[in-house]
C-alpha cells in the first residue's frame, strides 16, 4: 500500500501534468472533508509520499489547512511536517524550489513561533536570486520566487481564489520581498524567464487583500446588524445603553483615520463608557460588541483596546445576574488566549496584556479542565514572550498572582460544597505540576536585566510553591534540574525553601574557579551569591557553611569563588543579626568595619539587578575587606575559631607555595590572599 513505501515516484513526462493535477486538487479538499475525513487523510497521505521537485508545495497549503480545520490533524502534526520540510531545505539541493515553497506556505498556517524558519525562507530566497552563479536554477528558482510571495499570503489559485495578506506579517519582511523582485525583474542581465516570474510575483502580491481591510469594508456596509442579536428590554436603561455604544461604534467606523478629529472624540467615550460598564453585569452577546471594538481600533488607540479588556475582565467575575449567560465573555477570553503572541499584542495591545492575566482566575473557573489545561499553556508562552521580548515581567507576575490564588481557593474550599469558584481536583494537579515545571523557564527568561529587577515574579512564584504538595515538587525535573551558568540564578532564588538546595547552590558557585568565567557569568553568580547569602537560619547552619566553604578552598585553591561566598554571607549574618551592638565584640569598634553594611539588604540582589559586572565586583570588594575582622568575632561566638584558623593556615601556606614555585599572582589573586593572611591574623592562634 502507500503507506508502506518511503516515497512515490513520477514517471518520465509527468510532472508537468502532476502540477496541473495538484492545482485542481488544492480546491477540492473542502469537499472531501465534507463527505469523509478518511478520503481527506488518504489524499494527505498521497501527497505527503510524493517526492521533492513534483510540484507538491502547490497542494500542501490546502491540504494541511482543510485537515486541521476540520480536526483531523493538530499544531503538532504542522509543526512535525514544518521541521521535516526545513531540515530538507538546509541539506538538500534534489527539489528544493519545491521544498522551501512548502516551508513558506506551511509556516503560515502554524501557531507556534516559527521565526527561524521564515527567516530561513527569507535569507535563502535572497541567497539564491540574487546570486547568479548559484547552482539551483531552473524550476526550483522559479518556485523560489513563488515562495516570497507565500511567505506574505496565500498565492491566488491555490486553495483561494480572493487570496489575503497573512496577519502575523511584518511590513518589513513584505519590503524585503518586493524590493528583491523588483530588482530582479528590472535586472536587464537576468534570463528572460526570472524576470517575468519576478513581474508576476509582483502581480500576485498586489492581489492580495489585508485582512484588516477586509473587515473594515464588511463592517462598514451595516454597522447595526452587528447589534441585533444583542437584546434588551423596551424602555430598560440596558436598551439605552446599547444604542448609545452602537452609535458611538458607527461613529468609530466611519472614521477611519487616526487624524480625524471626530475618531478621537469617539475613542475617549467609548473608553469612558467601557469603564462605566465594567461594573454592571452584560448580556453574554455584548462579547461581540468588545470584539469588534478590538479589531477596530488603530495600533496607536492604546487607551481603548485597554478599556475593552478591561471591560471584558471585568464580565468573567463571578457577580452574574440572572438569566444573563457570560458564555459569549468566556468564548471570547479563551480565543484571545489561544492567539500567537505576536497577534494577540497587536489587536489587544502590549499594556493591556497583563490585565488579560488578572482575569486568569475567573477564567479558569468557568472552562473545561482540557481547555483550562490548554489557556494556561498558551498564557505561560506569552508571559515568556513578553519577558524575552520586551523585558517586561508584568504579565508573568499577574499570571502567576492568579494562579495562586487559585491555589489558595482550592485550599480554602477543601471539605466545602462546591461553589462558583471550584476547580476540578484534575486540573488542579495540572496546575500544579505546570507551575513546578516551568521552574526551568522561568530560571532561563527571569534572570534580572538592567531593565527589569524580577523582583515580584520570582518572590510570587515561590509563594504558588508553598501552596503545591510537596510530593508534586519532589515528583517534577524542574526544580532538579543541573545548575549550569544559566539556572544558577533561578535555582539561588528557589532555594530559599530548602536548606539542601541552598546547600548544593552554595556549593556549586563556591566551586567555580574565577580565571575560567566570563565578565556575563561573573555577574550572574554574584547576584546568585546575594540571593543565597540571606538563607542561613541560625549559628549552627552558618558554622556550617563557612567550614565548608575553607574545605573547598582547601581542595580547589584560594582562586575560586568560595571567599566571594563566605564575605557576602557574613556581611548579611552582621547586619541582619546586629553584632556590632552585642558585648561579645571584645576588640576596639573601629577594627569591626562596617562599610558593607551600607549597602546589605534583604533583596540586594534585586537592588542591584541593573549595575554593570565591574561595579558588582566593587561592591563583593567591601564585602572582602570587611571580612576578616567580622569572622574573627563571630568565629568566637560560634566556637570555630580554632578549626576557621587551622584551615585557613593550611590555605594561605599551599597558596604561598605555590607562589615559590614560579605562579605570580594577579591583583585579585593578591586581594583573596591577603583577606586570608588577615583572617589568620584576626583569629587568636593563627599563626603566619
């Protein structure tokens, strides 16, 4: 059978009429989705076995759309056949017009982020047209030129005969485009045939339809019928209040135009009554109303796309009045939730993103426990969008602010009757192990930039932690996952619920030796050593830890950056526990240096989120200075001072030694060496 074989061949002769067979058969799939969904899977296993070069790229768009409309295959089948097709078009020559067309086609169609793919398509159609001494030629050269045009909208004939710009394009990308076939079509030393390939590419493009127009034409021809099946009582305030957001909607319409003076006025009421609406309980089919409001308004229209989440929000609470079904509000949030990011910012707007979080909650409530599942999933990877886009965690912090208190509504209502805001227990194991999960996202997204301290994400993700069953931690990689340069961060800030993991981290970074680091990874370790350095509990730990961190530097050396660990650990113990003022320092106050203790707080590490690597080092210096002569008081109040002396002896004579046999420090090597002379010094029997 078909399936069986690895690919179908064409005969000699064929392949001319091939084509001409897939263009006929682009249109018929609706068809057969219709009669039967096996008839469309066999023609899609057909087409799939057919080989490179055959002019299968001319069907694949239609093919691939009618199946996952009509359900037969998902996003991940897409993604599967995207990853296969890309991985041909870099390693292979045999067919590759044809591929690359599939590759540009089928990324259109693909909700997941398929930039680098796309930008494949893009650089290699400009690789290949551009190049006259390239060695694809021929059809697969003509199919290139169709593949530009994909990469923009759907070809006109294939699957669509009133083809539209697809709505994730970037109007530089479609600039890029023209710009490459225009030149080549006015290039006088490039064959006959490109040329005219090139015009008709350009003919295809000015067919092509933004979909924004679209809408606008269509809405434009009735305004009113939009409001019809939204009724109200003769006479009731809620019939008034219709009309007048009906008027000032067609008033909206037939502006067009940000600098119509007459769309502003209208833009500031509507954002007025959407405002005034947020506390009164609509009827489910004012969704449309908030919908069509979103499509409307213009990319620079922030105030209003704001109000219209806001309002939308606002109807999810639980305050429903009777006999108003808020179906249409849920089917409307769950939409925008599944839209890619990319979309979803440029109808809702960026500012108005995080409050689509805080409705999160009331969401939740109200859906399926596989579709709940499904929001959460596609919220996290906008979150995670906005963090590594635009540097922003506000919309990670509201979304897990709404997961918690999910978490803490489940944990109130355990033993109660069921109510409005209930969850079924599945879901609520979901969400329970999605937010222990994606720990390993956030430790590689939520690392403290200059722009953005962090702070409030990570101290609200650890709070959704303690509300989540031990057992499911204990059950998930994420929080186990290896400590690396990248997660060393993310897996200081988690340890403060676990004295192992503090442990561990501590140890890691005290193993890391500083010649071997770069200026980037030094600056992530000091600020991991700032998170961990408030974690110690009591004297016992804290003795602990300093034995522990000689002991490496025993093994390791004294370059390494277990002093950097140690001086910050002990500039926090001094400050938060006030030694200074205790009776027990027995040694003239002025020998105790306090400078460091300008500087410590409990959250220094987020304080400090945006100094550059060099002034950090600045700051872990006071540190240094600073610690001999506060280790030496409290080695005496723990009863270490002995065993803190003995091994610090041991360092500094191995690091001297070394020095006698032709190693000569460097300045920071000269600067830990001489922390560890005073520590011996500060430290009655220390010997020299």
């Amino acid at each position: 059978s078909c399936s069986d074989l690895d690919s179908l061949l064409i005969q000699d002769g064929s392949a001319q009429k091939m084509r001409a067979i897939m263009i006929a058969l682009s249109h018929s799939f609706p068809a057969l989705s219709s009669i039967s969904s096996d008839l469309l899977k066999c023609a899609l296993l057909v087409v799939d076995k057919l080989p490179w070069g055959s002019g299968k790229s001319l069907i694949l768009y239609a093919a691939y759309k009618n199946a996952i409309e009509s359900g037969m295959l998902e996003q991940k089948d897409l993604s599967e056949a995207i990853a296969t097709t890309s991985s041909y078009v870099q390693d292979s020559i045999s067919g590759f017009g044809d591929a690359l067309l599939s590759l540009a086609s089928l990324c259109r169609l693909s909700s997941d982020k398929v930039h680098k793919d796309l930008e494949l398509v893009s650089k290699t159609c400009h690789k290949v047209l551009q190049d006259r001494d390239s060695p694809v030629g021929g059809d697969d050269k003509l199919m290139l030129i169709l593949a530009g045009c994909s990469a923009i909208g759907e070809l006109p004939g294939l699957a669509s005969f009133t083809p539209n710009i697809h709505t994730a394009v970037k109007k530089n990308f479609v600039a890029d485009i023209v710009k490459m076939l225009d030149e080549i079509a006015l290039n006088d030393a490039e064959e006959l045939k490109y040329r005219d390939a090139s015009t008709i590419g350009l003919g295809i493009l000015c067919a092509m339809n933004s979909s924004y127009y679209i809408r606008k034409q269509a809405r434009g021809k009735n305004v009113g019928n939009k409001f019809d099946s939204i009724q109200a009582k003769d006479g009731s305030v809620m019939q008034s209040i219709l009309k007048k957001v009906e008027q000032e909607y067609s008033l909206l319409c037939a502006a067009p135009s940000s600098d119509d003076a007459n769309r502003v006025a209208v833009v500031n009421k509507l954002c007025g009554m959407f405002s005034m609406l947020e506390p009164i309980a609509m009827p489910g089919n004012f969704s449309r109303v908030i919908e069509l409001t979103l499509n409307d308004s213009l990319s620079n229209e922030v105030e209003l796309k704001a109000s219209s989440i806001k309002l939308l929000g606002s109807q999810l609470e639980s305050r429903r009045r009777i006999g108003f079904d808020g179906r249409g509000f849920v089917d409307l949030s769950t939409r925008l939730a599944r839209m890619p990011s990319e979309q979803l910012h440029s109808l809702v707007g960026s500012n108005a993103v995080p409050t689509m979080m805080k409705s999160l909650p009331n969401l939740i409530y109200q859906i399926p426990t596989s579709t709940g599942e499904e929001v959460v999933t596609c919220l996290w990877a906008i979150c995670r969008d906005d963090l590594n886009v635009s540097s922003s965690s506000r919309s990670m912090t509201e979304f897990l602010v709404g997961l918690k208190s999910v978490l803490v509504s489940a944990i109130d209502s355990k033993g109660k009757p069921a109510s409005k805001e209930t969850i079924s227990p599945a879901l609520l194991r979901t969400l329970q192990k999605f937010l222990v999960a994606g720990f390993s996202d956030l430790c590689t997204d939520a690392v403290p930039s200059d722009q953005n301290t962090t702070e409030n994400l990570w101290v609200t993700y650890l709070q959704c932690l303690k509300l989540i069953p031990s057992a499911t931690v204990a059950e998930a990689d994420g929080p186990n996952c290896d400590i690396t340069h990248a997660t060393v961060f993310g897996m200081a800030t988690r340890a403060s619920l676990s004295p192992k993991s503090t442990r561990k981290v501590e140890s890691w970074i005290a193993r890391q030796e500083i010649e071997d680091i770069s200026m980037a990874n030094i600056r992530m370790l000091l600020l991991s050593i700032l998170t961990i350095a408030t974690h110690a509990r009591n004297d016992k730990e804290m003795g602990e830890s300093i034995l522990g961190l000689f002991e490496v530097m025993l093994v390791k050396g004294i370059d390494t950056m277990s002093l950097y660990v140690m001086a910050a650990k002990i500039a926090f113990w001094w400050d938060s526990r006030n030694v200074y003022q205790l009776h027990h320092v027995d040694m003239p106050i002025q020998r105790v240096s306090k400078m460091s203790s300008f500087v410590v707080t409990r959250n220094l590490n987020f304080n400090v989120h945006n100094l550059t690597p060099e002034l950090l080092i600045k700051l872990f210096d006071s540190f240094i200075a600073d610690l001999p002569s506060k280790l030496a008081v409290l080695c005496g109040l723990w009863k270490i001072s002995d065993e803190v002396s003995n091994r610090a002896s041991r360092i500094l004579s191995a690091s001297l030694q070394k020095n006698k046999n032709g190693n000569n420090f460097e300045n920071n090597q000269k600067m830990l060496l001489s922390c560890v002379r005073d520590i011996v010094q500060s430290i009655d029997g220390g010997e020299i």
